[in-house]
C-alpha cells in the first residue's frame, strides 16, 4: 500500500498547487520540492521487484513519512484558511503567530525531505540484506506452502460433496449440448466456493465418463508456469509414456529426456494425444487471461465435439477463453450448509439434538462458504462435542477461521489480494469499513471512492463513471457480490462476505489504511487515518483515548445516536482534517456555523430528519464534492444559502427533503461546472434564478419541488431547463391535494391545472421538447393522463405516482412512446374516483420491458395481440377492481416474471388455475411487500 499513500499524497499536493496556491504562500517552494522528492521515491516503487524482509520495513518508513507530509501540509493549510478569513485587524494581531507557523512548517517539511533522501539514497544498503542461501529458503517455504495449500484444497474438494446438484446438471448440460467444435465452459465463483470440487463432481459424472473417453485434469494456480501445466497432462494422456517412449525411432528423444523438452515441443506431444479423440480437459483455477493464450494451442479442435471445463475466480479469464456465459456458483443454502458441517463434525455418527441450534448458529456465520465450512468443522471435530466447547466459537467464527494453521486466510485473501491491481486494492480494503451484513448503497460508496482519492489519473473521463468501473471489476474478480439491482441494471446495493470483510479489516489495520472501532476494542489506544466506529457516539467519545489528529475519513454506524452541540464540538475540535465525515443520528441538533472549519472535507452525509437549515459557513469548504442529507422522502424544506455556486467542485448535492435557496438573487454569474446531482430543489424565485442563469451547465440529474404558491411558474421554468444538454434524469414533485406551505386541504378531485396554474397538455407539452431526457418521475401526477400525451421523445423509463384516473386517450399517448423500457404507474390510496379500463392497442408500448401497477382503479387489463411484444416482467400491486389478467399476456415470448401482491380473491382463484408452461414465474402474495416504494 506503499504506493497507494505516496500516489494520493502526490495527488493531493498536486490539487494544493494548483486550486489553491495561496494557501501555500510561504513555503510553496518547499511543497514543490517535496512534490519532487515524492515523485522520484513512487518512481523507485514502480520499477524496484519486489522482495521480502527489509524491504518490508523500508515500504513501512516511506509510507510513514508519505503520511507524516500529508499531515503536516494539511494542517498548515487549514490554519491559513483560518488565518485568510480574518479581518484586517484580526490578521494584523495574529501576523507573529503566522510567522512562527512559516517557520515551524518550513522545517518539517526540511527534515521530511531529508527522510526521503535517505530512503531513496540507501536503497544498495538494503538490498545487501538479501543473500542467495536466504533467497533459495524463501523459494523453498512458497513450494512447501503451496502444496500444502493445494492439499487443503483437494481436502475440501473430495472429503464430502454437499450441494452442487443442479449446479453439476447445469455445466454437464453446457458440456453436451453444442456443435462438434471445441468449446470452453467456464465455472466462476469466489475464493473457498467450491468451484473445483463442482468441476470434479462433474469430471466424475458416469454420463461425462462415457461421452469423454480421454479425460485429463490440470492444476494451473496463480503463478502458471506452462512447461509445468503441460508435463502434468502429458501424466494424465500418457501414463505408460516411458515405455512406449523406449521404442521409437532413432534419434528422437528418450523419456528421461522429457524434462528437457521445450514448451513448443510439449505442446506438439499434447496435441499428438488429443487430435483423434474427443476429450474433456479441465483446466482448474487460472488466473491470467496471457495463460491462457499460451496454452490454447495445446488443445486441438477436430470436430469431435472436444470440451474445456475452466474454474477461475475472475470473469475476465471466463469469458476471454471462451465466448459461453460463465456458470457462477452460488453459496450454499442453510440446509446443504448444516449438511456439510454435520457430515465433517460427526461423520456418520448421531449427533447430540441440544447441538443442533448452536450448530445450525456457527454455521450461519461462514454464510454458505464451503471452504469456511469444511476448515471450521474440521476444527470443531477434534474437540469434545459439548455445548461448553461449542459456546465458545460462537460469535468467534471468524476469529477461528483467519489463524494461520488454517490458512483459510491465504486462499480466501491473498491470493485474490496480490493478484488485485494497484488502483483497486484501496477500493476493496475500503469495503471492511462497512459493518459486517450490511447491503452497502452503491452511489455513495462510489462518491466516498472519489473523495478518497482512490481514483487517479482519469483523463477526460467522469471519475464517478472510474469508479463504477472498479466496482464491477470486482465484482468480476469474485470479492464483491451484488445484493440488489435497479430496475434499469443498474447497481443499487452491493454487500461483501463477512469472512472477506475480516479479512479486509486486518489487512488495513497492518498497512494503517483505517480501523474498525466496536465496543469489543474500544479502549485500545491507536493513531488510526480512517475510522469506522460501530456503538454509540456518546459511548465512543467518553470510552475512547485515540488520538483523531490525523484522521481523513469518519464513518459513524452506531445504534441509535444522537449529535447534538456536545458532539458537535468535539467533531470541531478533535478532526480538523477530516475528508470524508459520514452521520446518520437518530436526532442531530443545529449544524453549528463553524462548519466551515472541516476545510478539507470532500464528502459530507448528515441524513437525520432534523436537520433543517445549514449555515452558510459550508459555502467555505471549498473542496467539498458531494453533499448527502438523506434519500429524497420528506416534504418539509431545508434551507441552504443561495451562493451555492461558490462551491466550485461540488458534484453532488441531494437531500432527504426539498432544499430551499435562501438569500438575494442578485450577484454573481458564476458556473457550477462540476455539479452533476441536485435533488431536489424547492421552486421559488432563487430557484428560478439560478436556472435561468445557467448556474449549472452540465447538470445530469435534477429533482424539482414545485408548490402551490408557484402557480404559473412551472412551464417557465421547465423552458429554461430545456438549454440543459447533459440532463438525463428529472423528477418532480407537483403539489398534492393538501399542500403543506398553505396548510389548505384539497379534494379528492384535485387537477394538474387547479394546483400547478396549467393544464396537464402545456405541462407536457414543455416537458415534450426535452428531447436528452431518459428518465423522468412526476409525484402527484393527479389527472394527467386524462388526454393524449406526449413525454420526452428519447424517454426510456417513466414513473408516475399520485394517479387520480386514467383515460382510454392517455393510455394511447403512453403507448406511442417507442424507446420507453421502464413503465411504473401508481395511484393514490385516499381516491375514490371511477374505475377505467387499462386497453393497449395492437402495436403500442413496442419496447417496454417492464410494467408495474399499483393502487389503481382499473377493472380490466387488455392487451392486444402485437402489443408489449417485448415484456420482460410484470407487478401488480393492490389493484382490488382488478380480478384477471389477459391471456395475451402468458404468450409473451420474452416474459420471464408476474408478481401480483394484494390481489383481489377472484384473481387469486384465477391465478392459482392457471397452467403456466413456458418457464415464467409467477409469485402471489397477499401481503404488501417490504419497501414496496422502492421496488416500485
């Protein structure tokens, strides 16, 4: 990780000099030659090889002193902002203590560079400490490691098979089916997931045995070596090769020879054994996608219907050595998971029933990894099978699992560790600061990556759009698995297995990357650079003695907290060079006005339903990238200052409920280039303001809140949005039958018109030029689908919630719309309108993939032949007028799933009759789904 902190160090001195030169007034000299003597120690870091011991030691001193500069430039930073915000007055009565902090300042960074030198100048003297009889040991204890890794591996794979039953029918399938050429299939899954003991499963199947008469099986490894890999199928091709080898003809090589033989030479002799046969070769964990293209041409392809079967842990390799989808393997479930525990621990034998519940517990900690499984119980089995003994592993699991006897750690870890490039080893060590089980949000983990600084280099490209990037490479790798999807396939949530997380949090913990803070370590006293705290602030602040001087990310997941001006101060006082602060309190008092002290904050996330008014103190944080006050949810405003635009590289500002500018609209014509997110944004005259005066030029997502008091004002607006360009995704929320900001009740009857000051055709009609928009979402859409309408030419997903009644028309103009994908349609439980009829014409919604229905008076569903041709999936929620669906609908050759929750009686009766044979899935639940809004 040595590396990592001189890059970002590197990257952020960078920044300094070039955003903010005046900050270093003083000593941008010395910045400038540290910036170099840095430069030049990432250079030696880059080209030296890699060795282990000393060099340990010196990669531990360079990252130190990387730190040790950062802080040092940081704090000075901070307190000449202070110093440049003062009055006149003010600085001239502190101008003797800015001289002595010039002074001070100067010569760290003197005695850092001096450091430096000697690191880089010494680096003979270290590399005299590796001698050839220490180089050969080394070599030496990797050989005996790896074979008994590769033991503990045949170990897993032979001792019990649990499980992979339809996983083993699904690859033999793919290894049948097909033409007569050769074919890879390819099994990916995490470390400890049992991708080779399915291929051997598979290897073994008799109706694989009988279909491939020439079977062998390969071991390649992360670090392949290919006269290796091809001698050990020569074994497997060749058995009786000696002898055979004796006879030939003169001048050819004997067998003792083989070792001598070349690459080239053996793949010739492998090809020889293959080319009239029909073979399976298993080709088990590779790692490189250059490994494979080096071996290849071993395997010939002569019609005969010849198989691959590859296991990797990385997708990339998959699908780079053969075109097929990739078979990922899957955890165990909680019955082949309890399988495979009771067949290690009591091997045949009845088990005590008072065992079972404890067991059953232990088990559910290593969540369906079998690796995790097999080592534990192997542990477990040697001890006396009491509730005593048993009762200690509990809550332990882990703990149990990472000793280095049982080198879990090694297979699970390092092996996919070492192997991660550079740029996303920080991403994935970053995940261990989530607490363990958590589905992490995929936006502000991406957000934080950037605010970190883990994305570099990144051109002309959006660094948001990098960092996705790195999410799903991996995911491709194995490490991260996806918890849920958007409706669009978009990423929504990720999660990471709990024993990677461990993992993840000792590795960090010995490169000084961060540290998790529970109630169990409290009061251990360290000097952490990132800190995940995980109990409760009040507990934290009066437990805790660690020194927060230096720390650049605080993360807070405790039960149940509240900062309020006591924990206001201290955050102040204690964490002055924070980057990334990150709060969720059940109840957050007043954000104070010395906000503006976290001068280097990046990311800030307070989302506490309290917070109603931020102080114009945050429009000095002048490095600040995103704003998050809580998910979009609430109606009640939250007053920010208008000057928003002196936030200069703000990219994303959303907020739990609607944010109201506050101040003069008079001033400045300055642009907010960075800003991508706003969301969302009251409308009033400062609203109004700022669009107009294209405030925000690159804007890609907006959220707009529109009251009663802006009647009129609507249409104008959306005029002034249509310059926007880059705007893709806009949401608004129209005024409902009872708006809060005139406290007055409506009727059930309310329209667009009566509460907007327009009627829904020149509502739409504005919103019909904006022809970048891909996704738009109206919140109490009331009547406006009671006539032809037209949205956006290029839409692709439609959301419209707040529907008080529907029209043969409207429902035409939605059909017309031939891009839209994403149709969601939700009404409103408090109306009492008529009920009408959802009729799609012959031909209408051509591309729409998914539909969902909720809370609507529709009587009757029909679907003509040739319309929704390409559906995908279905959900109808709590439509009681609604008791049969079309039988169009089950001709729908693309339709995979129909969730129908709350339905009425006659259509459960209907359902359940129905014969379904086209492999769609059809889920019916009287209850409302959890979070229905948000699968909505």
């Amino acid at each position: 990780m040595a590396e990592s902190v001189v890059s970002f160090v590197l990257d952020h001195l960078g920044e300094l000099a070039a955003r903010e030169a005046n900050l270093l007034y003083g000593v941008e000299d010395r910045v400038q030659s540290l910036h170099y003597e840095l430069q030049m120690i990432k250079e030696l870091l880059n080209t030296t090889k890699r060795k282990k011991g000393m060099e340990h030691i010196v990669l531990n001193q360079i990252r130190d002193v990387a730190h040790l500069a950062e802080d040092v430039i940081d704090t000075f930073v901070a307190k000449v902002s202070i110093y440049k915000r003062r009055t006149i007055l003010g600085r001239m009565l502190h101008g003797f203590g800015q001289a002595r902090l010039l002074h001070h300042v100067a010569h760290k960074i003197d005695n850092i560079r001096t450091t430096l030198n000697e690191l880089r100048d010494n680096r003979d003297k270290y590399d005299a400490f590796k001698e050839t009889n220490n180089q050969s040991a080394t070599e030496e204890e990797e050989k005996e490691r790896f074979q008994s890794l590769h033991k503990l591996r045949r170990d897993v794979e032979e001792e019990h098979v649990v499980g992979f039953v339809q996983d083993s029918k699904d690859v033999i399938k793919q290894l049948l089916e097909g033409g007569s050429n050769r074919k890879v299939v390819s099994i990916v899954g995490m470390g400890g997931l049992g991708k080779t003991t399915l291929a051997r499963k598979v290897y073994n199947n008799n109706q694989v045995k009988q279909c491939f008469k020439c079977r062998a099986w390969v071991y390649v490894s992360n670090e392949c070596r290919v006269k290796e890999l091809l001698l050990g199928l020569l074994k497997h091709l060749m058995p009786k090769f000696e002898q055979q080898r004796r006879g030939n003809k003169k001048g050819m090589k004997s067998a003792g020879d083989i070792s001598s033989l070349n690459e080239e030479e053996l793949k010739k002799l492998v090809r020889n054994c293959l080319e009239w046969k029909r073979y399976l070769v298993v080709v088990d964990d590779l790692w490189k996608k250059q490994d494979w293209d080096e071996v290849q041409d071993a395997f010939p392809n002569n019609d005969r219907g010849n198989r691959i079967l590859l296991t990797s842990r990385l997708k990339e390799v998959a699908l780079h050595a053969g075109h097929d989808v990739p078979h990922y393997l899957q955890f165990l479930n909680k019955e082949e998971s309890w399988e495979l525990f009771r067949r290690k621990v009591f091997r045949g034998e009845n088990y005590p029933s008072d065992l079972e519940p404890l067991g059953q517990h232990i088990v559910q900690s290593c969540q369906g990894l079998p690796l995790s499984i097999i080592v534990l119980a192997g542990l477990l089995a040697n001890r006396e099978k009491s509730y005593r003994e048993w009762s200690k592993v509990v809550g332990h699991v882990n703990w149990y699992l990472t000793r280095d006897e049982t080198q879990v750690k090694d297979i699970v870890l390092k092996l996919s560790y070492d192997n991660l490039p550079k740029r996303l080893k920080p991403c994935f060590l970053y995940l261990g600061l989530f607490p363990e089980d958590l589905e992490i949000p995929v936006m502000p983990l991406l957000q934080k990556w950037v605010a970190e600084g883990f994305i570099q280099d990144t051109g002309n490209r959006d660094p948001d759009d990098i960092a996705e990037d790195y999410l799903y490479e991996l995911i491709d790798r194995s490490l991260v698995q996806v918890a849920r999807v958007e409706m669009n396939g978009g990423l929504e949530t990720c999660r990471v297995h709990d024993l990677l997380r461990d993992l993840c949090i000792s590795k960090s913990k010995e490169d000084k990357v961060f540290e998790v803070c529970t109630d169990n370590n409290i009061l251990i006293p360290t000097k952490p650079r990132r800190l995940s705290i995980h109990s409760k602030m009040a507990h934290y602040i009066s437990s805790s003695n660690n020194d927060h001087s230096c720390i650049r990310s605080l993360l807070f997941f405790g039960p149940d907290y509240c900062v309020d001006r006591r924990e206001w101060k201290w955050l102040l006082e204690g964490f002055k060079l924070v980057r990334v602060l990150e709060l969720e309190p059940k109840r957050c008092g007043k954000i104070p006005s010395k906000l503006g002290k976290f001068i280097h904050l990046r990311y800030l996330r307070i989302d506490s339903e309290e917070v109603k008014f931020v102080p114009a103190s945050i429009l000095d944080l002048w490095n600040l990238q995103t704003i998050d006050l809580g998910p979009w949810s609430h109606d009640i405003p939250i007053s920010f200052p208008l000057q928003i635009w002196k936030l200069k590289h703000l990219r994303h500002l959303n907020s739990r409920r609607p944010i109201k500018l506050r101040g003069s609209s008079s001033g400045s014509n300055e642009k907010m280039w960075n800003l991508q997110t706003i969301s969302p944004l009251e409308l009033n005259k400062q609203t109004t303001f700022l669009v107009k005066n294209e405030t925000f030029p690159n804007l890609k997502r907006m959220g707009l809140k529109v009251d009663s008091g802006c009647k009129g004002e609507l249409p104008n607006l959306l005029e002034s949005l249509q310059q926007l360009s880059h705007l893709n995704k806009l949401e608004i929320l129209l005024p409902d039958s009872y708006d809060a900001s005139l406290n007055v009740e409506g009727s059930v009857h309310e329209s667009v018109e009566r509460n907007n000051g327009c009627k829904p055709q020149e509502l739409l009609q504005n919103l019909g030029q904006f022809n970048y928009l891909s996704v738009l979402k109206i919140e109490n859409a009331l009547n406006l689908l009671i006539s032809a309408v037209t949205f956006p030419p290029n839409i692709t997903e439609l959301k419209l919630s707040g529907i008080s009644c529907i029209s043969d028309e409207g429902i035409s103009g939605l059909g017309n719309h031939s891009k839209l994908k994403i149709l969601r349609l939700l009404g409103d439980v408090t109306w009492s309108g008529d009920s009408s009829v959802f009729y799609c014409v012959e031909g209408s919604f051509p591309e729409l993939e998914i539909f969902r229905m909720g809370v609507l008076a529709v009587t009757k569903w029909k679907l003509s032949n040739g319309a929704m041709q390409k559906l995908e999936s279905v959900m109808i929620h709590n439509c009681e007028m609604l008791d049969d669906l079309p039988n169009e609908l089950w001709s729908l050759s693309g339709l995979r799933k129909v969730q129908i929750t709350k339905p009425s009686e006659q259509m459960v009766r209907m359902l359940r009759n129905l014969k379904i044979n086209n492999g769609i899935q059809l889920l019916i639940d009287a209850e409302e789904p959890f979070s229905f809004e948000n699968k909505f």
